[in-house]
C-alpha cells in the first residue's frame, strides 16, 4: 500500500512576552481518518517539547530529537501517533524547561494514510552544525514504499530562505521562516520512496547559521490488496486459512449449501454470527463485493453486512447491507462507537443482489448489482472515506437488533468471486456456480451480453 499525505497545516508561537501565556494547540482544517497515523515536527528555541496530546486522546511517541546548545538550547522533534482515534483534532504539545523570555516554537501537524499501524520500523538521523548546508545524515529503510519526513531548524541567520531537497526527490512539507533573531527557522520536507534506498533529508540556506535537524522513515503497510482475498464457499467447510468464525448470544454460522449460511437465536436480541477475514486487507484502488443469498424475510430487525472493519476498542467500520426489520438497503459507517446509517433506500430482492465497497482517487464507493458483473453497480453512496482503508478486515456477518420468534435463515456467499459470461446459442447470460441470480437456483437471461 501506498503511502499518502493526506492533510497537513503549521503554527508559530511567539513567548518573548513571558511564559505564563496560553500554549501553542494547532487543529487539522478536516477531521481525522481512524487509522491514520499523525506525525508532529516541533522547532523550538529554549522549549523543551516532554509531551504531546490532543481532543481525541491519541498517544504520542518522540521519534527523534535533534539538540544544539545547553540548558536552553534547540531542538528539532519528530513525534507521531498510530492507529488514531478518528474525528475533529487539536493538537498541543506540552513544554518544560524554557526561558521566560524570547523562546518561540513551530510545530507543523501532517496525517498520513498507509503507513503500518503498529510495530511500524523506526530507521531516525540527527545533526547540529554550522553553515548552510544543512543534514541529518541519510536514513536506509528496510523495505519498499517508506514515508522519510525531515525537520530543520535555524535561528541566528540573517537570510529567511532554504532550498529543499528536490533533486533528492523531496517535496516541500511546511516551513515558517523568519528574521533572524525575531523568530525561529522551521522547514519540513518528506520522500515517498518506491524501491528501498538510502536518502537525506537535507536543506541549504542562503546565509550561514547554526542549524539542528532531524529525520524519520515510516514502514508502508504491508496489508495485502483486498483482490487477493476470494471465496465461493463451495466446499461447505470454513477455510481457516482467510477465515475465523464468531457467534454470540446463541447465534450459529456454518457453510451449507456453497454458501455462508447464519441462524439467529428466535426471540434473542443480540444474537450474532459472523466470518471476520484471519488477515487485514488494504481497499485503496480495489474493491470487495459479495453476494446476498436465500430469503431476506421476516419481521426481525437483522443486519446482514458486508463490512470492513478496524478491529479495536471500539471498533470503526463501513458496511453494506439489508436490514429486514425496515427492508432497506443501508451504507453504515461506525466511528468510536457511534453508528450512523449514511443513506438507506428501499430494498428491492430482485435488484440488490450484491453488494460492494470500492476505493478509487480518495472516494469510497457504496454499491449495489443485480448480476454482479464489473460494468453493472449502481453506486448509491459516496463519500471520502470516514477510516483508514489500507488495514481492514473482512466481515461477512448477521446480526439481530430486535429478536424475531422466526428468524429467516440467511446466507452470503460468492466474496470477490464474480459471474462468468457464458453463451449458448447464441444467447448470452451470467452464470455463478449453478444459478444466474440469487432467486431461489432459478437461471436467467440477461440480454445485450456477449
């Protein structure tokens, strides 16, 4: 998976007035994705950063930090946190040991979408030194596809400009340049690598000065493509290599018939039964769809759902599915906790047969096919995408929210299996496994297919 900027923004606080003043927060302009990861680069002149937080409560771990002079010296931090909370962030980070006159800090925020959610490698560089060619030394990654994010500092220059490092392949991130002695220096910069190489995050100033700076590489995710994950389901029997199974509340599931079959406990609110993918997958520029089998019927409010989810506490999820409490088709998002049906339009058992979730350009695609063929999906919702979408895993599940005396059976099968076109005298229809559509094993003409 790729490694992508996804927002990012800067602040300068000036404490020459004294140190009981309000401290420096900073907000993203959008919310935050759950999932994410947010890096933070500080420049600080006599402020040592001890901390970070932010309104989502998320944990902040120091990367590097670069210092050039004594008890009040300057520093150049690298900060981030993985796996974020999502929704609405402001940051603040949280300072000891300054002076109580002329200290000042930069702090530029920056969300990145693909990076390794967790034990992600940490490959960091640091340097101080004097003149106007500014480096942290160079960083190697251990594999393909890394984030190299830099941060530099200078304050005793009179010159406020710097050359980035373009030729080196990176791009300009932020920068807050001053006058001299009035305000610090900060200048970031950052490299998506393709193939795995050694790179310097470095800077040239127009004038010479004493300068720190710092450098981070971040893993890429290594979750799969979501394409690479496929299952009929016709061997009646749980692959335990993509699958684990689930059941609460007297709720079973079990492969019958080629297909995900889900008996709910009658009367039992609650009762649950699901498949969750054993991997974590990556949706970005791909798409997943399954299809929606046997009689959605009954008067219990169920849910049977294509979802992908971050499995956390609590959880984050987006879904497409047929509630038959309210026969509707619904695009569902659950952030924090917190459920919301996106858009819910009324189920039609001769139309929404399948379902599917699609990613491309930074869009999420909700889905709906009659045939499950790749050029018949009607979108039915759209969105940016509420979660980070490289790290998901697959949920085929079923869910009663209101027990029902007689629960249907219900069934999902055919995941990321498409029809095939077949065509026999000189008629062409769409065939999956023994039946055309999900209707009861019927077979059915499509017309104007070849």
């Amino acid at each position: 998976m790729a490694i992508a900027l996804i927002q990012h923004n800067i602040g300068l606080f000036d404490g020459s007035g004294g140190f009981n003043q309000t401290p420096l927060t900073i907000s993203f302009g959008a919310n935050v994705r759950s999932g994410d990861t947010i890096i933070v680069c500080i420049t600080s002149f006599k402020w040592y950063v001890d901390s970070i937080s932010d309104t989502q409560g998320n944990s902040y771990v120091r990367a590097k930090q670069t210092t050039n002079g004594g008890s009040f010296a300057d520093y150049a931090d690298i900060w981030y946190a993985e796996n974020v909370k999502g929704g609405a962030c402001t940051i603040t980070p949280h300072y000891t040991n300054y002076d109580s006159n002329n200290h000042v800090t930069s702090v530029g925020i920056s969300e990145w979408t693909g990076i390794a959610r967790v034990s992600h490698e940490h490959k960091t560089n640091g340097a101080t030194g004097t003149g106007t060619a500014v480096s942290p030394g160079a960083v190697t990654p251990t594999n393909d596809g890394a984030l190299i994010i830099g941060v530099g500092h200078n304050y005793n220059g009179s010159d406020n400009t710097v050359a980035y490092n373009t030729g080196g392949g990176f791009a300009k991130l932020d920068e807050q340049l001053g006058t001299g002695a009035t305000y610090t220096r900060f200048y970031s910069e950052y490299l998506i690598q393709g193939s795995k190489a050694a790179a310097t995050a470095s800077y040239t100033l127009n004038g010479s000065s004493d300068w720190q700076t710092s450098v981070a590489a971040f893993a890429a995710s290594a979750s799969a493509n979501i394409n690479t994950l496929s299952d009929n389901f016709n061997d009646n029997s749980r692959d335990t290599s993509k699958w684990n199974a689930y059941t609460a509340n007297s709720g079973a599931v079990a492969e019958s018939g080629e297909a995900i079959r889900y008996t709910l406990a009658a009367s039992t609110n609650g009762s649950w039964a699901g498949y969750n993918s054993v991997n974590k997958f990556n949706l970005v520029g791909s798409k997943c769809f399954s299809r929606f089998l046997a009689a959605v019927t009954g008067n219990s409010w169920l849910d049977m759902t294509l979802s992908l989810e971050a499995l956390g506490t609590p959880d984050n999820f987006i879904s497409v599915g047929i509630n038959v409490g309210t026969q509707k088709l619904e695009a569902v998002q659950e952030i924090n906790g917190v459920d919301t049906v996106l858009v819910s339009i009324d189920y039609d058992p001769n139309v929404h047969i399948w379902g599917q979730l699609r990613e491309a350009s930074g869009v999420l695609y909700f889905e709906h096919s009659r045939t499950g063929l790749p050029n018949d999906w009607t979108t039915y919702h759209s969105m940016t995408p509420p979660i980070n979408l490289t790290d998901l895993y697959v949920i085929l599940d079923d869910f009663a929210y209101n027990g029902s005396s007689t629960p249907s059976v219900h069934a999902i099968d055919c995941f990321n299996i498409a029809p095939t076109i077949k065509k026999v005298a000189g008629v062409a229809y769409a065939s999956v496994k023994k039946q055309a559509m999900v209707t009861a094993g019927a077979s059915r003409t499509i017309a104007g297919l070849a």
